[in-house]
C-alpha cells in the first residue's frame, strides 16, 4: 500500500457539512480531521485517531464544540481495556432543547468494560472512520462476499455519547462494500487503499479540481 500522507475531503450529502482529514497510513493510521454540520445543532468536530500497526485502534480524542457550550471525549485501549474520560463546558442539552430536539443525554460512557470487544472506533459521521475495520480485516483484497462481524466503540455526534455497537462489513468485490448495523445497510465505494469515495446518504469525497 502507498504510505504518502493524504489530505482528503468529504462533503455531506445528509446535511450541510463537511469533513477535512489529514492521514499518515505509513505505520498503521494516525489521523486528524476536522468535521462541520448544522444537524441537529450547528458544531465543529475535531479529532485525532490512532490505531496499531495492525490497524486496531489504540486512541481517539474528540472535541466537539458550537454555540455556548463543548464537549470531549477520550478513548484509550491498553492491555485489552479501554479506559474513557469525558468532559462538558456550557449545556448542550439545553441548546438541543430550544432548538426543538431531544436531549443528548451525557458524554462518554457510564462502563467502560462494555466496550471490551471492541478493536475498531467509529465517529459517527465520518467517512474516514470506515477505512479501520476495512484494512484491519483485509477486506479491500478480500474474495467478493466475504463478511466480518465487529465490535466497535461508536463514538455519537454531536453528544460525545460512546455506545458499543456490532456492524458487518462484507467486501463485494474491487472497491466496494456493504456495511450493515442494526436495520441499516450501505453499499459503499471506495479507492484502491480503502479509503470512501462515495457513501450513500451521507458524504462524497471531493476532487481538487
């Protein structure tokens, strides 16, 4: 695989937004990237991403901010735990409330022991996030109809609320392939290295022109 670092950009197709990634894939992943939406509430997105060189990931740090109020979360697996601090300026529950929506409820997660499973982390509405469990499994060379099913650290926007969650990720041959959690399924392209280039109902990379 190539390791020359990337710079890559999504736009959202769900909802105003869009997000910037920086990549270092000589080693395993090391990332940050910045993401913008106005659903539910107008925020912006910061993150840095770890993972082995096996590709599991080992850290994620997020910072989510907007309009009075902040969020962080920080996940860090060692010695097959992973040990989650989470912090909150301002109120964003509130702000979802006058903005006319549900409560997010609060950041981080309650047992961090439930998420002991997990190898991958997800951000939710990343599309970057999708490439970990792709190259960790091998499935971007994978025969076509090959399916894993993972635990993974689902990180949600703009709460900061981590939920373990199970999702499967079946290759369908070059460049593409089926992810699947809970009812939902997308049938997603990507390039050569793993990397989304379309992702239906929610982001499309975007070309330099």
């Amino acid at each position: 695989m190539p390791t020359t670092p990337k710079s890559l950009l999504w736009t959202r197709t769900d909802t105003a937004g869009a997000e910037h990634a920086l990549v270092d894939d000589g080693h395993g992943l090391t990332a940050q990237g910045t993401q913008l939406a106005v659903d539910p509430v107008p925020y912006t997105c910061r993150y840095q991403v770890t993972t082995d060189a096996d590709w599991a990931s080992v850290r994620l740090e997020v910072e989510v901010e907007g309009a009075g109020w902040r969020r962080s979360v920080r996940l860090e697996r060692a010695t097959q735990r992973w040990r989650v601090t989470a912090a909150e300026q301002g109120d964003l529950d509130a702000v979802l409330t006058a903005a006319g929506h549900a409560p997010a409820g609060l950041p981080g997660v309650e047992d961090p022991d439930r998420l002991a499973d997990a190898l991958d982390v997800d951000l939710g509405g990343s599309p970057l996030f999708n490439t970990l469990p792709l190259r960790r499994l091998g499935l971007t060379t994978a025969p076509p109809d090959t399916a894993r099913s993972i635990s993974v650290a689902w990180v949600l926007l703009p709460s900061l609320t981590v939920l373990p969650t199970e999702q499967v990720y079946t290759g369908l041959g070059p460049n593409r392939f089926r992810y699947a959690s809970g009812g939902f399924s997308a049938e997603v392209e990507v390039d050569v290295e793993g990397y989304v280039l379309r992702y239906p109902g929610l982001a499309e990379r975007a070309a330099a022109r």
